[in-house]
C-alpha cells in the first residue's frame, strides 16, 4: 500500500526524510491542508492548535511549489519568535534532508546579523524571519523579495499580539501582489480576521476543532489558594507529581526569574526562560530543558512561543495570562503529537472570572483540583521511589563485588522486613518533611462568596444556595487526624452527611470545621457524651462566630500582599514566612539540594540535607 503522504501528492524523496522523523501518518490538519496548497493556487488560512503538525502542513507543499534550481527568495515564513523561527527553518530542513539544493535561512534578532546576511548573498530559496529582524535586512536592501510566491505567516495571533502588524505591513509590501499567503493562527481574534482580508483574496478557511478550542488531549485543572501560599502551592503541586516534565508560565519577566531562582535555591530543577536573556543563555536553557536535564522551565509568554519540546507533562499557569487568547497557546506546549497532558491554573478567589471566560474560549471545562495534603505527596512520592527501584538498571559488572557483603548484612532480614527498611528509608524523612504541612487550599467561604458575588448571594460546591458556621472541635493533628479523616468522623458521630460540611482546618490538638447552618444543632447534640480515646470531645461554635461566608460582602478576608506587576513571589515571600513549607524538592525526586523556605531565609531548624533518590 502506498504511504498516505505519496497519496496526498508528496514526492518519494520528502517521504523518505518524513518517514525517518516517524511522520506514518499525517495529522488532520495536514490531510485536509495539503492538497490545498499543493494547487498553488489559493490564499489560505488555517485555524489550528499549536502542535497539531502546522509546520508540515506548510512545509511539504513549500518543498513541492518552489524551483530549487533558482538561488533567491521564493518563500518567506513569518514567525512570532527566535525559538520558533529556528524549530520551523531546523524542520524544513529536515524534511528536505533528501533533496537537493534546498537553502533555509532563519533570520532573528539576538544573533549575529551578518552571519544571517552571509546566507542570504550565498543563495536561499526559502526564509524564515521574526518581523523585527526580517525588516532591518530589507531596509539593508540585503534581501530582494520581488519573486517571492508564497508567504507564510505562522502564529498570527501571536505576531499581532506582539505588535508585529506595522512590520508586517512593511514587510509584506516588499512582496509581489499576486503571491499566495497562508495564514495560520492557533484563534481567530478580530485583528486576525482583518488582516486575513487585508493581504488574501477569497482564501480557503480550514477550522481544525471548534474555533479557538483548545487540544481534546489536554486536561485542564484550577486550584484556588490565597495569594500569599501560591509559591508554596505551587511547589506542592509539583512534589505531587514527582515525574513531572512541565513548562511554568508566569506573567512578567522580574516574576519568571524570582519563582525561577526562589525554585533554585529551593533544591528544585528549574531555569528561566525570559526576553531579558541574551540569546545564548536562552539556547543554553533550551538545550537543557530539550535534553531534559531541566525539569522545570519558567518562562514568559513571549518567550515560549512556539517552543516544541515533546513529553511535556504539565503547564502551569502561574499566573494566568493578561490575554485570554494567551491560555490556549500556553497550554499548546503539552499534549503535543497525539499526546495527553495536563494544564494547571493556580488562582486565587479573585481570578474565579477569567476561568470561566478560558472556559467559554476554549470550550472546555476546567476541573477544580485541591491542593494535596502533606500525606498525599508523601504516599506519591513513596510509590514513585517504590516504582523507580522496581525498575533500575542494575549495573551487574559493578555490583557483584558488593553481593556477598549485603548479603552477609541483610542474613537476619525477611524479604518483606528489607523492603519496608528500603522504603523507610526514604518515607520517614517524606513524613518528617511534611508533618504538619498546612492545608494551602483557599477556605471554601473565599471563593464561595467570589462565585456568588455576582448574584449578590453565597452558593455551595454544588451551586445551591448555603450558610456556613465555623466551629472549634478539640481534636486535631496530635490525635492522628487528617482533614478526611476527621471529615468522616464528624459525619459519623454527627450524623450529617460530608456535603454538609465545608472548610477543615486541622491544627494540632484542635481543629475548625464549617457546617451548614441547618445542621449545627445536628453536630452539637450528636456530639453530647461523645469521648475521643477517653477524653470528652468538645464541639463550639468559633470564636470568630459564624463563618465569613455569613457575613456577607463578599467574603472579607485579606488576601495577602500580592503585588501585581512584581510578580506574587514578592507577596509570597513578605507574607508566607509564618507557614514554614519549605522545599520537599530536597527531600525527593526533584531534589539537587538545599533547604530553604520561602521566606528565603535559612531555616535554622532544617533537617539535614537531602538528596536524590
Ligand atoms: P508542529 O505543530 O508543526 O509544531 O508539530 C508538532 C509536533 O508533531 C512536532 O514534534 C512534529 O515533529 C510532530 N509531527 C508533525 N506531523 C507529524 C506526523 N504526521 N506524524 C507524527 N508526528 C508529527
């Protein structure tokens, strides 16, 4: 059977070079671009995801449509920046392996210009550009434009987004009238819209997916916490996955470069990836970040664009982008070529709204997550170093030497006594770690009120209309309690069912909880006579009387000194010190070292330092 690109009007030596890079297969948006362009015939604009196999889509009929027997400027692919200014010219490249006489050059600022002038007299049929770089060569007069046939301008959301439209203009005008241009933009804002009608002339419209939708194989996540604990949430969230392979997208390039060197110091895999940096460091980042000897990457919006590294596993918005439009290219870096992924939102009661505008542009619901407990990341991170034990190479050569001696060691031991002493190990100092860690998720009455707010009333989980009273209980950590368990003890003994019950703050020999107003009369006299282990259980209602979520007014509590334009991290830092979370990342998989906590203070009490397992 014939390969299916030959089919869609490839020729045999593009397929060869595909077929090593493992396209089998093309994409959808391939399959229907292809043999559009491959007519030369029509102007185009395609609506599709980043990561949906765009650069092919082009790319092939490029390879098809131009003479490479001429050495000048027949295509011009604009692109919003370096990074992806590069990944399209290497891909192009690559495709073309087995053809001849094919000359890309990629031309972007941040690097050297007459070496990307050296290309240009040498010969090149096909140029990819950033605007800003692209228009200093023209207004050189180092380049001529007059035979080009195809422009290409990928990502155009996002160029326009980075105020390229005047560039473009200036750019485009160097070029024949009656080229071809394909359009390709991730959404389809109104300024796309014009400039689709301003340079194309009846194009054919292909729709990858529901306008401006989001890839199906993300999954899309919120957690709501206070302001002040989003660094220490966030690194929860991290410790919870210890696996992860994530891209950290924060607001401002100050923000990307405090939560990078803040993840650092706290023993975390982690750089920036910010226009501040020269574009050396940047390709220094990348290289570590592609070869996965990063695990982190923080990185600006603009910065991102375009990045295509494959596994991904998590986005994590930070902080959630000015634009809306900005969160589907966010999440676009995971769940690339197939691929499932997850794209994580840390927002605090305020930015409640703009999930729901994501929501309704990306026509997807996100699902509301909690922040785990200090237990749950210890029992993941037990079960990662269980699982990676399992499957460790083991180094037969160097270790026989050593066989006898363990053996000798471990003569007294059951094999099942070794391996809790193996896992101990490990999980006694996770425990150590996390006793004690507070509970990061925003009280329920904050963000209850924020969705009611809006109506003018307080809504439960479930959308119904609630009031909550906070009450004091004097059990807590000391007897063994965690937030579920003494959920299902109050429920238990109250005889109320757990959507009743709100808020669960363990402390350490006592503990507050919400109830709905209907039921606290249930909960104090179910409770009358009630002993803990022999000690009389004592139920009252709080001392800051009913729950704030009585109030009303939208909720009032404080949130913390979050400062907008420089970054959270500064917030976090002045008002976070009372927590003490401090990095679990140098107590486990992430680990390279010291402990810090988020203060950035030294923590006098620390334990030792850990490292890598
Ligand atoms: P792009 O949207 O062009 O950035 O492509 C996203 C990823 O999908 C890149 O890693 C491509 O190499 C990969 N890719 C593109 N087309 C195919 C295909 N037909 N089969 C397999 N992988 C592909």
């Amino acid at each position: 059977m014939n390969n299916p690109f030959i089919e869609l009007g490839i020729r045999h030596d593009i397929v060869n070079a595909i077929s090593e890079l493992g396209f089998e297969n093309p994409t959808p948006i391939q399959e229907q671009s292809i043999p559009v362009l491959l007519t030369g015939s029509n102007d185009f604009v395609g609506l599709a995801q980043t990561g949906t196999g765009k650069t092919a889509a082009f790319g092939l009929p490029l390879l098809e449509l131009l003479d490479f027997e001429e050495n000048h400027p027949q295509a011009l692919v604009l692109c919003p920046t370096r990074e992806l200014c590069l990944q399209i010219a290497n891909d192009i490249n690559n495709y073309a392996k087995k053809m001849n006489n094919v000359h890309v050059v990629a031309v972007y600022g941040g690097a050297s210009i007459s070496d990307q002038l050296r290309q240009i007299r040498r010969g090149v049929q096909i140029v990819v550009a950033t605007p800003g770089r692209m228009l200093d060569i023209i207004n050189r007069k180092a380049i001529d434009f007059s035979q080009v046939k195809y422009v290409v301008l990928d990502e155009a959301d996002e160029m326009l987004n980075m105020g390229f439209q005047e560039d473009i203009d200036n750019i485009l005008s160097t070029t024949p009238d009656e080229k071809k241009t394909w359009l390709f933009s991730a959404t389809m804002p109104a300024e796309v819209r014009r400039i689709a009608k301003k340079y194309m002339d009846n194009p054919f419209e292909l729709t990858m997916g529901t306008k401006n939708t989001g890839n199906a194989n993300i999954e899309h996540e919120y957690y709501v916490v206070r302001a002040r604990d989003k660094y220490a949430a966030f690194k929860r969230i991290v410790d919870n996955n210890p696996e992860i392979f994530g891209i950290v997208f924060c607001r401002t390039k100050i923000e990307t470069q405090e939560i990078a060197e803040a993840l650092i110091k706290d023993g975390y895999n982690a750089d920036s990836l910010h226009g501040d940096l020269s574009q050396q460091q940047r390709d220094k980042v990348m290289k570590r970040y592609r070869e996965r000897s990063l695990q982190l990457l923080i990185a600006t919006d603009v910065a991102a664009r375009g990045i295509d590294v494959n596994d991904v596993t998590h986005v994590i918005n930070y902080s959630l982008p000015d634009e809306i439009e900005n969160y589907t290219h966010r999440s676009g870096r995971t769940a690339r070529a197939g691929k499932t992924g997850v794209s994580i939102a840390i927002v605090n009661s305020k930015e409640l709204g703009k999930i729901r505008q994501i929501e309704r542009v990306i026509g997807k619901k996100f699902i509301k997550a909690e922040i785990p407990s200090g237990f749950d990341v210890c029992e993941k991170q037990l079960f990662a170093l269980v699982h990676k034990v399992h499957n460790v190479e083991v180094n037969e050569s160097q270790i026989e030497q050593y066989i006898p001696r363990i053996m000798d060691e471990f003569a007294e031991l059951s094999k099942e006594e070794i391996i809790k002493r193996f896992a101990s190990l490990e999980f006694n100092r996770f425990l150590e770690y996390y006793q004690n860690a507070p509970d990061l998720n925003a009280p329920a009455d904050d963000f209850r009120s924020r969705e009611g707010a809006a109506q003018g009333d307080r809504f439960n989980r479930d959308g119904m209309r609630s009031e909550y009273t906070r009450l004091f209980i004097n059990l807590g950590s000391v007897d063994e309690f965690n937030r579920g368990d003494l959920l299902g003890y109050i429920c238990n003994n109250a005889k109320i069912t757990g959507r009743n019950v709100g808020k669960i703050d363990v402390k350490g020999v006592y503990s507050f909880f919400e109830v709905v107003n209907a039921d606290v009369d249930n909960v104090m006299n179910n409770f009358k006579g009630i002993d803990f282990k022999g000690r009389p259980v004592r139920i009252e209602i709080s001392g800051e009387g009913v729950s704030s979520s009585n109030r009303g007014g939208g909720g009032g509590r404080r949130e913390g000194g979050y400062q907008k334009r420089e970054g959270g991290y500064r917030g976090d830092r002045r008002e976070g010190g009372e927590r003490r979370e401090t990095s679990f990342a140098g107590a486990g998989a992430n680990s390279g070292g010291g402990f810090r906590d988020f203060s950035g203070k030294r923590r006098e009490d620390r334990p030792e330092r850990r490292k890598r397992f």
